[in-house]
C-alpha cells in the first residue's frame, strides 16, 4: 500500500525544488538541501536520472 501525503513546501529556487521533489518521491521524508544554486544545478540531472531508472525497477 503506498502511502500519499500533500505538504506545500516553500522553496527559493527552481532547482531547490527539483532536489526536493526527488527524495520526497522516492519516501524520505528528511531532506537537506544545499543553498548552493551551482552544485543544485550540477546534480539534479543525475538525481533525476538515478531516480527514473529506480523506478523502472520497480
């Protein structure tokens, strides 16, 4: 059974909120995220597609 929850979480950036978004998705429910806009912007392409390929695990 999966679990659905709505929360708004106000975020400063676009970027922020992509990092977010992708831990949120994956159910941890804890995240710390950089004020670094740079290094957001280097690793969100990789998260992203880290968390795509779990999901056709799945």
């Amino acid at each position: 059974m999966k679990r659905v929850c709505f929360y708004n979480i106000e975020c400063h950036s676009e970027e922020e909120a992509r990092h977010l978004k992708v831990f949120l998705e994956v159910g941890l429910d804890k995240v710390k995220v950089s004020q670094d806009e740079s290094y957001l912007n280097a690793i969100i392409p990789d998260l992203e597609e880290i968390k795509s390929r779990i999901e056709c695990l799945g």
